[in-house]
C-alpha cells in the first residue's frame, strides 16, 4: 500500500466526491423534460383542434338554423360538424344498401365516369378507396433494407405486395414491390421491384421503420440482439461488398 493514501483512495473513483449539480444545470434539465413530456401531447391537441374546426367550418353552413345548437345556445359546441358528418356518412351507407341506392350509386358513377378530367380523377380515388376497404391486406407487409440508390447505399422500404398483373407477366410473380418513402415525409416516395434475394427483411415493425425516416434516423428501435459482428454480415451485403472489390481490382 502506498504511503500517504487512504484504502478507498486505491480505488479508482472512490476518492472523488460526487458533482453536485448547479441551479441553472438543474433547471435546464427539468425544463427539456418537460418539453419532451408536452411536445407530444400539444401536437396531438392542435392537430385534433384543427381536424374538427376545419370539419366544423365546412359542414355548420350547410346546416339549416333549426339543426345549428347555437340557435338555442349562447355559445358553438366545438365537434357538432365530425357528429352531423359521422351520421350523414352513416346513413349514407345504410341508403346505397338498398336497392334503390345501389341504382342511385351506378347512375351517378356512370355520369361522373363521362366528364372529361374528372373522370380521371374520380376513377383513381374510386379505384383506391375500394382496394383499401374491401381488401383487408392492403397494408405494408415488413420492413425490409434496398440497396439503392447504388452500390454500397442502403435505404430503408416497405414491402407492399408480389408482383401481379402485367408487371408480374413480364417480369416474374417473384419480384416484390417495394415502397421508397422519402424523409421526413414518409406518405411520399416510389415503388421499385426487385428479387426476394435483393433485400434484407428486418426484424422492426413498419410502424418503426415510419418513425425511423419521419425522424431523419434520430429515432432507432432497440435491437435485442445488439450490434452484429462482421461474421454475421446479411449474405446480400456480402454479395455486395465482393463486387465491389472485384470492380476495384
């Protein structure tokens, strides 16, 4: 032991008291955490604020005085507009149950079906509300990892469906639709078709790939089995990396 020290001073850490935390050090930590406890919740009380007074502007005018509550109060209740459009879209679909709203619905597709430039626009809407209503698979199928936009360069997708229709004609029905979303706003993109083999299937789930691009990569998903080691390299960026040593050479 030597000379002049304490036991605890021997060991690594022991002799240095704890940092005492200063005042302004404190409250500049308590007030981020704040900020990251209110942040979430103030965006989701502005966005839902400004979703049911747009609906409101738009659907009390078109009310009759009777049906307006500020007709036997002195003040507007905020939501009205969502609950009359909820009813309307209800009754909406219990009338085109019948026979005589299905006669209605074709009578009016076939005149907007006419009309040149909407017809266009009203096909395309009509053609995706019915894919995303009547089939219940019409979501992303996993995450997975594309080399694009070249070699060596990874971009995170979405798997969508196996090639169908023409496209799987003269392609092949193996290739895979891949959506390409953009950052930070992951509802625009491309699609891409490639070979199952192409691509490495991730173990996150779509919803955390979509934070993933939405926040620019700041926000990763936990991985469980930690950082991979240079052995258990996805055997396409394996493939990759020997091209591009053999292209160098």
């Amino acid at each position: 032991m030597s000379k002049g020290k304490r036991p605890d001073e021997m060991i690594p850490g022991m002799a240095e008291p704890p940092r005492k935390v200063g005042l302004f050090a404190w409250l500049r930590g308590r007030f981020f955490a704040g900020m990251v406890i209110a942040a979430p919740l103030a965006a989701t009380y502005f966005i839902l604020q400004f979703l049911i007074t747009f609906i409101d502007n738009r659907v009390k005018p078109l009310l009759p005085p009777l049906l307006k509550p500020e007709t036997y109060t002195n003040y507007a209740i905020p939501g009205f507009g969502v609950l009359v459009l909820v009813i309307a879209l209800t009754v909406l679909g219990a009338v085109t149950a019948n026979l005589v709203g299905r006669s209605l619905l074709a009578a009016t597709d076939r005149i907007l079906s006419r009309i040149p430039l909407v017809r266009n626009v009203y096909a395309a809407l009509k053609q995706l509300t019915e894919v995303l209503a009547n089939n219940q698979q019409a979501s992303f199928d996993r995450c997975v990892m594309v080399e694009y936009p070249k070699r060596g360069s990874w971009c995170l997708g979405f798997v969508s469906s196996h090639a169908k229709g023409e496209i799987g004609v003269k392609l092949s029905t193996e290739m895979i639709g891949v959506f390409i979303p953009t950052t930070p706003n992951p509802t625009s993109g491309f699609l891409i078709y490639v070979h199952p083999s192409e691509v490495i299937d991730m173990d996150m789930s779509v919803e955390d790939g979509a934070k993933m691009i939405l926040t620019a990569g700041l926000v990763v998903p936990d991985y469980p089995n930690g950082i991979p080691s240079p052995d258990t390299v996805p055997e396409p960026v394996a493939k990759s990396v020997a091209k591009g040593e053999v292209g160098a050479e």
